[in-house]
C-alpha cells in the first residue's frame, strides 16, 4: 500500500495494545476481599451477618480501609440499584451479586454495591453491557508462559498473577456497541492493507491471537499478508469463543468424546490438597479424582502461576475465624465441580492452540513506524480519557441524582 512500510524488524518495533486500544482503566481496587466469594449463597450469608450487627462490631467486621467505612457517603455504581445511603444505617436484603471475573480464568460473584468498594472504577461499569467485550493484559514475567491477553464478556477486576498489574481495555468506549476504543484511522488503513472490511472485533481477535507479552506491556504484530491476518483473525475468535464460555450467544467449550473430564471419585467436602498424576492423566483433591485431565491443563500458567492451583486455593484457603471472609459453604458445592471441569475443558482447549499462535509471528509486519507514517499513531490524548456519557442518570450519595 502507497506511503506504508513494511519490515522484518524486531518485536520491539511492533505496536504496543495500548497504542491499538489506547482507552484502558486500571485494575480494580476491591479493599476487602469478603465482597468476592465463588457462589452466590456465601455472599449473601455474609452480608446478612453483618447488617445484623452494629456499632464496633460492625465496623470491625466490615474492614474500614481510608477509601471506604460504614459512615462513607459514596454514590450508586452505574446499572445497579443499590442502597447510597451511609452502611452504618444498612438493614435490607443483599444486592443481587453479579459475576466478576477474579484474575484468570477465576469467573466468581461479586456485591455491587458501591460502598463496599475501595475504588469500582465506575468508567468501566457504565460500558458494561451485552455488546462489550474486555480484555485484560497480564503482568509481565521474564520468560513465563502462557497468553499476555484475555478476553470476558463479564466485568474483570484485572487482577494478574504476575508482580505488574495489567490493564482493562474494553472493545467499545460506549453502551451499545458504540465507538470502538481503537486507534483512529486504524481500521481504514487494515481495511485497505488486507482488501476487505476490517472490525473492531477482528482487531481484538487477531490482538488475542498473536499478542506477544513485552516489558512495555502486550505487543501485536500486525501481518502485511492479508491470508495470515484472516487465518489469526479466525483463530482469535475461537480463542475468544473459548475464554467467554458460552457467553454472547456461543456454545459452551467441549473437549472431543473421551476426553472429557469427569469425577471418577467424588470430591471430599472440604479437600485440603490439589495434585496431579500425569502417567493417569488424573487431578486429586484429597481422595477425590477427576480424569482425564490432559497435561497441557495441568501445566497452563499464567503470570508464572500454575491456573488451576490457583483456582483452588481461592476456594479453600483458611481464612482468619470470626470474619466475614470465614463464612462459606460447609462443604464442597456441587457447582464447583461443575466450574472445575469446564475450567479444564477451557485450558486444555487454548493449549492445544498454541502452536497455531506461535506460527502467526512470522512472516513480515506493518511496524510502528509504518503506522506513524499513515498518521495512525501517535494516538490523540482524547482517546485515553472515558467517553462523555452526557444523558446518563445515576444516583449519587443519599439519593442525590447527578447529570453526568
């Protein structure tokens, strides 16, 4: 294409995520972990512990923190219908929890409410709808494996395993499947270079499936070949389609017939130690068995940390007696075996990817200084900021309706 360069050159010329999705919100700061729990029932066992307290009892159980304290005067998250007024004076029913995604892969339960939350980046909740999608890098670690970027329909807290949090990039800048958070001028110039049109879910497609962890953050290279970008689109989605797990109107992940997992020995109510056979292809919680875990599940990482270690621990870790965070189930829920072997499934099922994503980042690219050339990059400073959302309403502290 006339006046755009195209090279081999080293990854460091590469474009960063965050020059293609320039808009990005940083992880949430929950500033108590009570507020999270792997089912519904223990958040609201919890809260109606709590607002049957009061005075000291309540507020030590609550976990003041500087952001957030039972007198706290904060306004209503964007979507939710939850109480503004002060905690201190709270008695009625929990707020519906809402799914949240708890670091990789971890989808848990959250209590939107406002003033339980240190900072809920509200920018984030106003653009949460059935047409956005987020996607979430991953801290960098020095020759670790596993995807530098992940994709969920359902609100990230961005947390990552690896030291250097990541960033939120939602796929649209507003409700609706409105204004993609892309570089301006970026799908015209790929629409032109591959002859067909370019969307703003084929960028984050082929961003989730050629992306390249970096220490300046998540890089995508971006083919000059027109087949490499329709084959690495076409991957990306069905990478995507994996991680949202039947969300947005796909089909849940399956493995192929006999390879799927199952319990083979029923998991204990409270095991106390994950590990993994490899010669049975078989996970134990204690004396419980699930098989067949392929070995590529049991050896996926992310940030440096093994997933499905990780997923256990949030679950059965000892919490301190007498707090909110030790009130949970008595025993081992049903859904949670449900959960674990589609976490399985998924894992298993992006490995067996890899190969294919490795093989997208040969081959020549349309570097940084090609997308200068064709005025694509630097991005405009207004394209980091949140969009103005001038007609929305939301209920602001004591009852108070702000005009945003």
């Amino acid at each position: 294409m006339r006046g755009v360069t195209e090279d081999v050159r080293p990854d460091d010329d590469a474009p960063l995520l965050d020059e293609l999705m320039p808009w990005s919100v940083a992880p949430l700061r929950l500033g108590r972990s009570w507020i999270v729990a792997p089912d519904v029932r223990t958040l609201r066992a919890r809260w109606d512990r709590l607002v049957k307290t009061e005075g000291d009892e309540r507020e030590a159980l609550f976990r003041s923190s500087r952001a957030r304290t039972p007198t706290s005067s904060v306004a209503a998250l964007p979507g939710q219908r939850t109480g503004t007024g002060r905690f201190a004076r709270e008695s009625g029913p929990c707020p519906d929890p809402v799914r949240l995604v708890h670091g990789p892969f971890d989808e848990q339960w959250l209590i939107p409410d406002h003033r339980l939350i240190d900072n809920a980046r509200p920018e984030l909740w106003r653009v949460a709808d059935e047409h956005q999608l987020f996607a979430v890098e991953q801290g960098y670690v020095p020759g670790g494996a596993g995807p530098s970027l992940l994709v969920t329909a359902a609100l990230p807290d961005g947390r990552s395993p690896a030291g250097r949090p990541g960033r939120i990039r939602p796929l649209f800048r507003r409700p609706g499947g409105r204004e993609p958070n892309l570089a301006p001028g970026l799908l015209r110039l790929l629409s032109e270079r591959y002859g067909l049109g370019v969307t703003a879910g084929d960028v984050l497609a082929w961003a989730v499936a050629a992306g390249r962890p970096s220490p300046a953050g998540c890089r995508v290279p971006l083919p000059c070949d027109p087949a490499v970008w329709r084959s690495g689109v076409e991957l990306g989605r069905r990478l995507t389609d994996i991680q949202l797990r039947g969300a947005r109107g796909g089909e849940r992940p399956r493995l192929p017939g006999g390879r799927r997992p199952y319990v083979r020995a029923p998991i204990p109510a409270r095991p106390t130690a994950l590990a993994y056979e490899p010669e049975e292809e078989t996970l134990t919680l204690d004396e419980g068995r699930v098989s067949p875990v392929p070995s590529e599940a049991w050896e996926f990482h992310v940030g440096g940390v093994r997933m499905l270690e990780q997923w256990f621990t949030h679950r059965t870790a000892p919490a301190e007696p007498g707090t909110l965070e030790a009130t949970g189930p008595a025993a081992w829920p049903q859904e949670w075996t449900s959960e674990l072997l589609e976490l399985i499934t998924v894992l298993a099922l992006l490995a067996q990817r890899e190969p294919e994503r490795a093989r997208l980042a040969e081959g020549a690219r349309l570097t940084r200084t090609a997308l200068r050339e064709a005025g694509v990059l630097p991005v405009p400073e207004s394209t980091r900021r949140p969009a103005s959302v001038l007609d929305h309403r939301e209920e602001g502290p004591e009852g108070q309706f702000a005009l945003l």
